[in-house]
C-alpha cells in the first residue's frame, strides 16, 4: 500500500506547476499504483482480519473501479482537468487510508516501560476538523461545490509509527482540547496557538519512525542521525517541539505540514520533529486559511477503540 500511496502523492506536487502541468507523468504514475494494486491484490486482501474481508474486498473494488478510484482518476487525467484530478486524487488516497485502517492490529513492538504512563494509540484512527472563517469569507468550493463558510479535513492518526504522540493526539481531541482552538498560517505550516492556556495534554519523548524502522525512535532527532533515511509525506500533521526540551514534544500545539520542495532540505526533509498522521485534502484548502480562523470542532470518527489510557495499565 505504501508504493501506491507514494506513488499517488507525486502527483500533488505535479498538480502545482503552473501552466503545462506534466499529465503524461501523472498518468505513468496511476498506471503504476494502478498496476501495483492488482498485482498485489491477494496480499492487500490477505492481510485483512477475516471478520473485516468484505469491508476490504468493498474497498479495493472502489479503489481500482469505483467513482473516485483509480481507473476514473486516469481518466480525468487524460481529460487534463485539473480540479477533477485533484478531487480523483483525494478520493482515491482517501480510499487507500480506509484500507491501511482495516489492516494490522495493534502494535508490532513493545513500548518501553517508562513510557506506558503516557496514552497510546495501538493502531490507526481518523479525525475530523471542520474549520471555521471569521473574517465573514468562505472557502472556494471544488469541483461543481458551493462557497462555504466551513471546511471539513479529515485526517489519519498513525498509531504504529508514533503510537504515544498519536495517543496523546486523539486524547486531546476526546476531550474536546482543540475545539476553538485558533490557527496561523505560514509559508510551510498551518499552526494551532500553543495551549498555555488550556488544560494540555502530555509532553510525550520526541517520537520518530525512520524509513525503513520497525519501531519508533524516542528523544532522537533525525539530524543526529544523517545515516538514516526518514519519509516526510507530502501531506503531514505533527506535534511542534516542547518549549522546555527539543527532546520532547510539545502538549498541545500542532501543525500541518505544507510541503514545497523549494523549501525543503535534503532528501525532500525539512523539519524533525515527529509525524503522526496524514491528511488527502487540496493544498489549495490550506492556502486558503488565514491567521485567526479556527477550529470549530475536532472529533474523533475512527479508533477509539484503539485509544489506551494509562490507567487501563
């Protein structure tokens, strides 16, 4: 699933050029994933639990022949529209998610016992932001869509990559933490405020998985360790740094990561701390957000059931 994924989110930076944007490249890039997703369809299906076989066998139709599966996106690229690309895309990463939700339960390693204390998210989830304007504009609409003056994102909390901080993460969102929360944007980042005010949540050991890893690294950033390769997805979410130690992550504050390689270091990396989740919306819906708007509610919609507290140790 990770090739495909990969292979899907070049084409968001594609998307991006202005003028003659390379559909030939994209296209080679969905006949790709496209080919991958059938010729592994037997170990994508096969590593379903059997109790979850349909929802996957429902899923991986939808995401090779579906409405906004893979098949269709290649036709809209052919078509060269880019609004209906960028919809396709969306949908069909959207698709790929769902699938990696269904795959693999629990974790794969232990956790360090001093590190149970903190909650932990033994999976993936998914949480939903609807953002609010308070300038009094709205959000431009996609495809055939109405100006409005909320925005839904949905993103995905990676649990087996980074199962304290995405624990401490959906915590927060439980219990209503992030609702009101205010945003500000930069060139690189979509920030909450800091959340000295609030009742924040805990200030878990930086946690990061390196590519290639089968378990996270703790309190280790990645620039002390230039031997191993790690992968900032196109479309991140991670917690900022702790203002009392860079070996920690901060309680509350967050960020989505809007990804240019123009400003990006080596080998596309351009920040260490450690990544979460993902989300599959527009970078257009981000450019969009202005200082001072806010996070009307956050709620979790998928993996409470994966969501360990310290006092159910």
């Amino acid at each position: 699933m990770k090739s495909i994924q990969t292979s899907l989110e070049d084409i968001s930076y594609l998307l991006r050029i202005p003028q003659r944007k390379p559909y030939g490249t994209m296209e080679g890039n969905v006949k790709k994933a496209l080919k991958i997703a059938k010729d592994e369809k037997d170990s994508i299906l096969a590593s379903i639990p059997a109790d979850l076989k349909e929802t996957g066998s429902t899923l991986y139709a939808s995401l090779i022949d579906g409405k906004g599966g893979l098949q269709a996106l290649l036709q809209c690229i052919k078509d060269q529209d880019p609004d209906r690309v960028s919809v396709g895309l969306a949908s069909s990463l959207d698709t790929i998610a769902e699938l990696e939700l269904l795959q693999a339960p629990g974790l794969s390693f232990l956790l360090p016992q001093p590190y149970l204390k903190y909650p932990r998210l033994t999976g993936r989830g998914t949480v939903e932001f609807t953002i609010e304007k308070v300038d009094g504009s709205t959000f431009s609409p996609e495809a055939g869509g109405e100006p409005k003056k909320n925005a839904k994102i949905q993103v995905v909390i990676d649990g087996f990559s980074a199962p304290l901080t995405a624990g401490n993460f959906v915590k927060l969102v439980v219990d209503g933490a992030y609702n009101g929360a205010k945003l500000s944007f930069t060139d690189q980042a979509v920030l909450t405020d800091n959340g000295l005010d609030k009742n924040s949540g805990y200030s878990v050991p930086l946690e990061i998985m390196p590519s290639g890893q089968f378990e996270p690294l703790y309190r280790t950033t990645l620039r002390w360790r230039i031997a191993s390769s790690s992968t900032i997805r196109l479309r991140a979410v991670a917690m900022a740094h702790s203002e009392v130690s860079e070996d920690f992550s901060a309680p509350y504050q967050f960020f989505f990561y809007l990804y240019d390689k123009r400003n990006a270091g080596l080998g596309g990396l351009s920040f260490d701390e450690g990544q979460f989740s993902i989300h599959n919306h527009r970078e257009s819906l981000f450019s969009q957000i202005k200082s001072g708007d806010i996070i009307q509610s956050a709620k979790l919609v998928e993996g409470q059931d994966r969501l360990i507290l310290p006092y159910e140790n």
